[in-house]
C-alpha cells in the first residue's frame, strides 16, 4: 500500500460531508507508536486530564457505575492482557510524533477527497487501548471521525445520526455536564450498519452518529483521527442549544427544518458559550457552574 490510509467505499464521499459510515484501509498495522511499550510510556507521559480508564463496563453502563480498575495508566496498558479494561488516550497530537501521523492521514484524506474530508480545522486524534472482550458503551461524539483498528478486531454498530426511532432527539443532544452515553436497548441493533474491524481496516463515523463497540477475544488498539469543518461545529452547537431549550420545557425541531431559527440559535450560543466557560473558569469546576447556570445539583444526565 503506497499511502498510510485509503479509501475504500470512494463512492462514498461527494460534494458534502458523508451521513453514512465507509470503510477505508490503512497501513498503521505494526507501527511503531501503536506498540504497547510505546503506548505505556505515552499514558505515562500524558497530563492526568487527558487519560481515561475504566473496569469491564455494558454497552448500557450506568456513567455514575462505571468501576474503577485499580491500576495506574502505564500498568493499565502493560497488563492490558488480563486488565479487563478500556483506556482511551486523548489529543495525543501534542506528542510531536503523533502530531505528525495525524497530520500526515489526514492530509492523505484531503488529498483524495479533493479537499471534502480531513480539513485543518481542529484536527485531534485520540488511541483506545482495550482487553479482549471489552465493550465501549454507545455514545455519539461531536466531530468527525476516522477510526482506524490498529490490533485485535472489533465490531461496531453505527446508526443513522437522524434515526430518531433509535435514538430520539434528547438522548442525542449534549449539554455541558452530560455524560457522552446514550440508553441502550438489544432491539435497536437490527436498525443498525455492522462495521467488522480487523488491523489494516478503518471506517469513518459520521458526525454523531450513536455507535458502540464490542471487542474480539484480543488486546485491541485503535487509532482514531478526528477534525471539524464550519458546518459540523454548527451542527454541535445547535444540540448543545436546542437540549438546553429542551430542558426548560420548550420542544425544538430537528436541525435542518427552521434554517432560519437554527442559525439564531447558533449565533445565541456563540454569544452564551463564553459567557458559560466565564462562569465555570470563576467557580474552577464544571459541576458547580452547571448548577449555578442551569440549577441543577449535579452534572449528571437525568
Ligand atoms: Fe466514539
């Protein structure tokens, strides 16, 4: 393979920014930086805030349950094998040479999109390191996304982000303070696209798009670059609003039907959201701004 990654499905991407999931491939497989020496020092060097990891978890995990495994970052990566753990190492770009990997996949995906995909704006890349078996509960995630499966396999089921028979319109809206997971239910599956990931495989997730995964009987590493364009970071903040008009009892229309009142929306919180990080640097905790400004006791879903 001559590039680091490759689109498959290039029927896939037109003039817009895909809705639906594609497969792409990609030659990461034994690099290097993916080694799970390499990934320990990595958790080891990284600030507190950008590691997270837990115990075994179900793909409905109550946020407030999840357990706790014990063990440091580094060890967590070291006895991966036997941990029973999910780890995800965030923004990993501000290490030089993932910054580099990260740049260098995505400008191969600009390069053959014409542009379309894999823009500059607010690129990131995040590494998941999970024990065989491990399950990620379902969720959405507020940027675009390629994942690439790097070792061990897994499966993951993506819905359409505009499914609302699956995931009505409350659970996929985000607030500040709410948790990323979204109620889950055995019958949702059969309305769901089945991605099977082994090493060398990737797919994108489109903007939002509830999924979850279940890890084969391996260790998994996966790798997943993200970025955002004008029209995403749009998208974010009309959830962020319409879930906050939600909650103070006022219905809100789907995005896209009143064009108009969701760009007013989108300039409203343009204007709000500073206001929001204002409070919240003041008070130094995002629980406590949460209650001072939406009065609530606690940054939990409800
Ligand atoms: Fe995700």
């Amino acid at each position: 393979m001559a590039r680091l990654i490759e689109i498959v499905e290039k029927d896939a991407v037109g003039e817009t920014m895909p809705t639906k999931s594609f497969r792409l491939k990609h030659d990461l497989a034994s690099h290097p930086l993916f080694q799970l020496d390499r990934l320990a020092k990595l958790a080891g060097d990284l600030p507190a805030d950008q590691v997270e990891w837990n115990g075994q978890v179900a793909p409905n995990q109550d946020p407030k349950l999840t357990p706790a495994n014990g063990m440091s970052a580094e060890e967590t990566v070291r006895r991966i094998e036997e941990a029973k753990s999910w780890m995800v190492l965030k923004d990993v770009g501000t290490d030089p040479e993932y910054k580099a990997l990260l740049d260098a996949c995505l400008d191969e995906i600009a390069e053959q999109t014409g542009g379309a995909m894999g823009g500059a704006m607010r690129r990131a890349a995040f590494i998941f390191v999970t024990s065989p078996g491990n399950v990620t509960p379902m969720h959405t995630d507020p940027e675009l996304n390629f994942l690439l499966q790097v070792r061990g396999s897994k499966r993951m089921s993506v819905w359409d982000q505009k499914d609302r028979e699956t995931v009505p319109a409350e659970h996929m809206e985000m607030y500040p303070g709410k948790h990323r997971n979204i109620p889950y239910r055995d019958e949702y599956e059969a309305r769901a696209l089945h991605q099977h990931l082994e090493p060398g495989d990737s797919i994108f997730v489109p903007l939002m798009a509830p999924h979850w995964v279940q890890n084969g009987e391996e260790v998994s590493v996966s790798f997943s670059i993200t970025w955002m364009t004008k029209e995403a970071e749009n998208f974010v903040s009309l959830q962020y609003v319409n879930a906050v008009l939600r909650k103070l009892g006022l219905p809100q229309a789907e995005p896209g039907e009143h064009k108009l009142w969701d760009g007013v929306k989108v300039a409203a919180y343009r204007v709000l959201r500073p206001a929001y990080d204002a409070v919240k640097k003041l008070v130094g905790d995002r629980d406590k701004a949460v209650a001072l400004v939406f009065g609530r006791k606690n940054a939990e879903p409800v």
